[in-house]
C-alpha cells in the first residue's frame, strides 16, 4: 500500500524560501528540548544510533552467534539480498535526513518566533519518525532471531528469511515517509525562521551593490535540504507503493536484481551537490572577475525556487493522489492519473533544473 503522504500544509517548507506568516506563540513545544529529543530517540532502540552530529544509523552488530561473531552485519556486508539494507535503503534513509542531521541543533534555540502550531507539527513530525524507526527496529531484531535460526543450516537466503528481510525493507515506507515530514518541518523553521535573508530576490539587488554572501553563507543549508528532496522525488517515483522490496529479495535463479541506472542517475544527482564549497569564498567573488557570471547564476537558482515554491501543493497533492510506480508502467491513464503523473514529471524536472545550477555554482566558487 503506498505510504502516507504527510499534511501539504506542513510541507510548504519542503523547499527553502516558501514563506508563510502566522502568529507568534508562547505556549506549544520548547524548542530547546528539540536537539536533546532527537538525540534520545538513538537510546530507545538497542539497534540504532543517533550520533552528537546527529546521524542516525543502524548498529547491527548487536546481533552474535554462539561464537559471538556478528552474522547479521556480516550478511548485510556481503551477502545478497541483505547488501541492499545498506547500499539502497540505509543510504536513502541517510540521505533523506542530511539536513536533519545538520541543522536541527541550529533550530533547538529560545529565540526563533516559530509559531505554536509550527512547533506542535515539528514535535508531531519527531513522534512519527519516533515511532517509524522503532517499527523498522523490530522488524530488524525479527529478521536477526530468524536469520540466526537458520545458521546451523548454511542457509540464510531461504524462503523464510527472505521473507522476513521483505518486511523489513516495506517498513522503510513509513520510515522514508516520517524522515521527509521530519525534514520540512525542520527546514520550515531554520529557512523561516533563523536565516530568513536566504531567499533573497537578487534581481533586486543591482550589480554594482551585489554581495556574492548574501548567496553563499546559505548554500550549504540549501544544498542539503535539496538532497533531502531528491531523495522524497525518488522515493516517490520508484519505491513507494511499488515491489520494489518483493523484486529485491526474489532470486532469478543465483542471481538478484541490481538497483538500476534510475537508482545510479539518483546517486550521481545527490553526489553532485554533495560538497558544498566555503562559504568565505564569497568574498573573492563579490571582488573578482566571475562576479557577473555569480550574479546571474544566482538569479536563476532564485528564480527556480520561486518555480517549485509555487508549484509544491500542486506537486504534493499529485504525488498523494498517484501511484507514480504503476502509473509509469501502465499502457493508458484515465485523464486525472495522467494530469497528475505530468505534473510529477514537471516538477522533477526542475528539480534537476535546480541541482545543475546549484552545480553551476559551486564549479564558478571553486574557479575563484
């Protein structure tokens, strides 16, 4: 069943620099408990770790044999299907989160004018990927009883543990679905909030006044709420409501199914923009001989964010109406099932759109 899409009005901030104004509120959660909340979630679970960087991960190596080797980690090691906990779903779980993990200390202050409803929805948000993670911890401590149940036999890639391993990777829906909502209302608050100059319309700005900063001090956060998109946008098209998990863990004879090139595309995306150059070379660029090539680059990421701002409930609303997954493999589409999967495609596109320039960008500093 495909997951859930979370609430469009808390995903209005799923892209930085959509704004909306509401009251300030005194009452709601406190802030200041959001960073140590996040952190505690790691110590709920006997499997799964959340550093003081806050990145999150699963400790597999709880599990051991009589011998006290660590079965569990060595399969997802080595050994397929269970390689794809890691190299598919653990990366996109990491993925999905990077800006989580990067700035949720930044929001976890006294001083930000967040509204009460906006600090319930984010603490809301925190109690889901709560509760999703605690289902995929389950579903991993039911997959290690049985896998090393069966490792007296030598064969951990039978039916039963396949199985098994397939509710683990389905659990991952509401996993990917929570982390996304997590995310928008955490870029919601730090974009809105603690760093409100970070959608400047530069073609307001004349040339001759234009500080190349007032770009770069923010293409870090940017970068990283973008990758945290990517990663919805793939899900979306690929993984949710799909048999994908099914496809993963059945064998074509010896043989499992490699990820795909949509897969690789997506890893070669996110990569992209991975390392963000410093921000202080914005200095040299407000100085230099690349700051019209800057400034105009810079127009265009701004007016791109401006495109999918506009285009996000629209966007949102398409993707909780259709089965994008079946959609795209099937021979016709009613007239609603077609408008909807066209506006995914369109909004995919300048998403990819937005990656290239953010790209452009990072090359122009890294010239400087």
């Amino acid at each position: 069943m495909k997951r859930r899409i979370f609430s469009i009005i808390l995903c209005l901030l799923l892209i930085p620099g959509a704004m909306i104004f509401s009251a300030c509120g005194e009452s709601g959660y406190d802030l200041t408990d959001l960073y140590d909340d996040y952190i505690a979630i790691g110590d709920h679970y006997n499997n799964v770790n959340i550093s003081n960087d806050g990145e999150i991960e699963f400790d597999y190596s709880v599990y051991t044999d009589s011998d006290g080797g660590h079965y569990l980690q060595d399969a997802i090691s080595s050994q397929y299907p269970y390689v794809y906990l890691d190299t598919f779903y653990n990366n996109i779980l990491e993925n999905s989160l990077i800006f989580v993990s990067n700035y949720i200390d930044v929001i976890s202050v006294d001083n930000l004018d967040a509204s009460e409803s906006e600090r319930d929805a984010l603490k809301a948000s925190l109690d889901r990927f709560d509760e999703a993670l605690g289902n995929t911890s389950s579903a991993v401590d039911e997959l290690a009883r049985i896998v090393r149940g069966n490792l007296m036999s030598g064969n951990i890639t039978n039916q039963t543990c396949r199985a098994e391993l397939k509710v683990v990777f389905d659990s991952y829906d509401e996993l990917f679905s929570a982390s996304f909502e997590l995310n928008a209302n955490v870029a919601n608050i730090y974009f809105k909030y603690s760093v409100p100059a970070s959608n400047t319309n530069i073609s307001t700005i004349d040339i001759s006044n234009f500080d190349a900063l007032t770009v770069t001090n923010y293409l870090d956060g940017k970068s990283k709420s973008h990758i945290s998109n990517l990663s919805f946008a793939y899900v979306e098209k690929f993984v949710a409501g799909g048999e994908l998990s099914r496809q993963l863990t059945t064998p074509i004879g010896n043989q499992y199914p490699s990820l795909g090139e949509d897969y690789s595309a997506y890893l070669e995306e996110v990569n992209s923009i991975f390392d963000v150059p410093d921000a202080s070379i914005g200095l040299n660029i407000t100085q230099g001989a690349n700051k019209q090539t800057f400034y105009n680059t810079a127009i265009r990421l701004y007016n791109l964010q401006t495109i999918m701002n506009n285009d996000l409930n629209m966007y949102l609303y398409a993707c909780e109406n259709l089965n994008y997954v079946s959609a795209n493999v099937a021979s016709n589409l009613d007239r609603q099932d077609a408008t909807n999967k066209a506006i995914i495609d369109n909004y995919n596109i300048v998403l990819t759109e937005y990656t290239d320039t953010l790209v452009d960008i990072f090359e122009i500093m890294r010239r400087v």
